[in-house]
C-alpha cells in the first residue's frame, strides 16, 4: 500500500492503559518496511514491557535519558534521525510537560528537540479530557509542530463512559503516512542517478579509474528519496540500494535498461572517457628487460550524449567538471551533449568537487540561463538543484 522503506517513525509511548495497543500500530508501520523506533515513559513500561517493544519494532527501546549512542546524546540523535514523531498514547500528564517544556524524561526532551512534525494522540479519562489546564495546554501545542488527534468517545478502561479513548489505529496511521508525504513534492517521480568514477580494467587486478568519490550522486539520491522520488542509483561505489556497475559499458547498459521509464536522469558518474582496448585475460608480467609497455585505449561510449541523442521524455542533467575556463567549457559542453542541464563544477579547487564533502557549482540551462550555487555541503548543493530544476519551495 505505502512504501515506507527508509523513513524512520519515531513511536513515543507514555503511561496510560492504551499503552498495549501501540503493539499493533508499531506491526502496521513495519508491515510498510519504516524503520520504527519506541522511546516509552518508564511509566508506560508499567503496561507494557520493553521485551515486547523491542521485538516488535526489531530495535532498541529508548527509555532513560542519559543513554548515549555515537556521539550525540540519545535525545539529540533520536530527534535528529526521525522522520516523523508519533507520540500515542499521551497522557494528561506527558501532554502538560509538552506544552510546558518540561524535560524530565527521555520521551519529553525529544519531543522538545524536536523540529519536525509530532502527532500527538491523547487517551484519558474524560474527566481529565475535559480539565480546561489540559485543553489549554493543546491549544498551545496545536499552535506549534504538533497535530492533535482527537481522542473519541465510548466506554473508558476506567470504567465512564465519555470523550478520552485514544482514536482508532488507523487514524493515527493516515495521519503519520499523510505528513510524512505531504512535503514530498517529487512523489510519483522515477529518478536515475549515476555516482563514481567507472573502472576500466587493465588485467585482472589493474585497472584505470578516477578520483570521484561518488558523494555528490549520493546526496542527489538522498535529497531526490527525501523529496519522495523513487531513484534508481547505478554506482561504481557501494551504497544503500545502489546496482552496482564498473565500467562504463556496464553503466550504460544499465542507464539505458532503465531510462524509458524516468521522469529525470542525473548523470553525475565521472566515466572514463577511454578503456583498455584489450584487456590481458591473465595478470600482466614484468618483463625484465623491457622498460616501457604500451596500453592502447579506445574510445568508451559517451553515456550522456547517447541518452541525449534518444530524446527520451526524461529531462537530463549532466556533469561537468573543469580545470580550468570553467563557464567557457561548460557552455559548449551543453550545446555538444545537448542535456537540458549541466551542473558545472571548478575541480582546481582542493575544497571544492572531487573526493571533498563541499561543492560550489553553476547550473546551465540549455535556454542559456546560468545560475551559481554558492560553496555549502552536497547534501544542501543536491537540494539546490532539485529546488531549481523543479521550481520547488522548501526550506
Ligand atoms: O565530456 P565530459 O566527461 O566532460 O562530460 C561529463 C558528463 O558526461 C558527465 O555528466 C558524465 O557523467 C558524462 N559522461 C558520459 N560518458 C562518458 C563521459 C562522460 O556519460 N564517456
């Protein structure tokens, strides 16, 4: 139904008896493939145990404040790794440190860190549900990242009859699977980007490559996954769902596989521009009193301009990198590959482009336009293209 295949959904769980049916909201996110974390109250633990939470959500369960896990403190990196912040059941209490920023447990000083959106589920007595404090303090949290879900009425635990049952699963479901999508302007978009530098074989153990690290690729597939596409990522350096290619040949029969398909092809692969025109099947031997060996290259495959030349639907962005006359070069390069794009960067800059974790490039626009993206890290270069390729507002 939903693919929530690397979203992480922070679960909050605190003391009240609905506490056990977060069970089962943790199994449907997991039947979805969210990677779900739980940080429960030590008072919900008094409902549910952490063995329970823990094999359910096949993660640890976060309960005391002073944990520290890398090099962040547990309430800092959980605020920092979730997508999205579920707090269910919260309770009168939970909801009133909240609005308070009250931080004495783990659960409420994530909840304070936190930045992004909070669903918040309250379950209470109706009595409770009706204490004007109580209402006073949601319409405080209502005003700020949090989206209030209204508790229903029916028969309570507690044994009255009112408003104050935590609202049904789904509920909590669709409202968690609508925000998480609800800033993800490139949903329903194919995108296949391409990373490192490709490996031309000399012999069976050498071989001629590059010094692209693969970074700038990377960061466009996490932005382009962040902003909901579904990317294809064919790199010559392992990463998370990456096909893995080395040559060019190889890179281009997988670009082409794929490319009918595509809303956009971001070509950011530093392939080589020659191979080896015969690979040796077997190691190549020192030969004692030869100084010299001679490698005769062909030419390999200009990937970018084949899939230019196919005038696929897809819009195409292509790469360039230069030493030296960067705009010159870069501008008939676009005229040449005939690309829709080119994000042209300045390699004679050691703090810039290949193997760094900064960039500072130029986007050309085969209408002419040409805009510079000043020097921030990849991951805020790869938001800047996507910003402006597809005219999107974010923050
Ligand atoms: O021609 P040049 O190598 O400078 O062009 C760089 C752009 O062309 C990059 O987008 C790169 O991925 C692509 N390219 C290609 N096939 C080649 C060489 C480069 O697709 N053989």
């Amino acid at each position: 139904m939903y693919n929530l295949r690397g979203k992480t959904i922070l679960i909050g769980i605190t003391g009240g008896i609905a506490a056990y049916k977060i069970c089962e909201l943790i199994r449907m996110f997991k039947r979805q493939n969210a990677n779900v974390k739980v940080i429960a109250t030590p008072n919900a633990l008094n409902f549910i145990t952490k063995l329970t939470l823990q094999n359910l959500s096949q993660n640890d369960v976060a309960v005391e404040e002073f944990d520290v896990k890398d090099y962040k403190p547990e309430h800092i990196s959980l605020a920092d790794e979730a997508d999205i912040f579920v707090i269910a059941p919260a309770t009168a209490n939970t909801i009133s440190k909240l609005a308070n920023g009250i931080c004495d447990n783990l659960l409420t000083s994530v909840a304070c860190a936190y930045k992004k959106t909070i669903i918040l589920a309250p379950a209470m007595n109706c009595n409770m549900w009706g204490n004007k404090i109580i209402q006073e303090n949601l319409t405080k949290l209502s005003g700020l990242n949090y989206q209030i879900l209204q508790p229903e009425s029916g028969f309570l635990a507690c044994g009255y009859d009112g408003k104050g049952r935590l609202c049904s699963l789904d509920k909590i479901f669709d409202a968690t699977v609508n925000s998480l999508f609800a800033s993800q302007p490139l949903k329903g978009k194919k995108i296949l980007i391409t990373a490192g530098g490709t490996i031309e074989d000399i012999d069976p153990v050498r071989y001629i490559s590059n010094y692209s690290s693969g970074k700038m690729g990377f960061a466009l597939a996490k932005t382009a996954r962040e902003l909901g596409a579904e990317v294809t990522l064919i790199s010559t350096v392992a990463h998370d769902n990456a096909i893995i290619v080395k040559s060019a040949i190889e890179m281009q029969n997988e670009v082409l596989k794929h490319l009918e398909t595509q809303d956009a092809v971001f070509m950011a692969a530093a392939v080589a521009d020659f191979r080896v025109k015969n690979t040796a099947e077997q190691k190549i031997k020192k030969i004692d009193d030869t100084e010299e060996i001679t490698l005769t290259l062909v030419k390999n495959p200009d990937i970018l301009k084949t899939i230019c030349d196919l005038h696929p639907t897809a819009k195409i962005i292509g790469f360039c990198a230069e030493s030296e006359n960067l705009l010159e070069n870069a501008h008939s390069k676009i005229q040449r590959k005939g690309c829709d794009y080119l994000i042209a960067n300045d390699i004679s800059r050691k703090d810039i482009g290949f193997g760094a974790d900064e960039n500072e490039v130029h986007i050309l626009s085969a209408d002419g336009k040409i805009e510079k993206i000043e020097k921030a890290s990849k991951e805020i270069i790869a938001k800047e293209i996507f910003k402006r390729i597809w005219s999107i507002n974010m923050n």
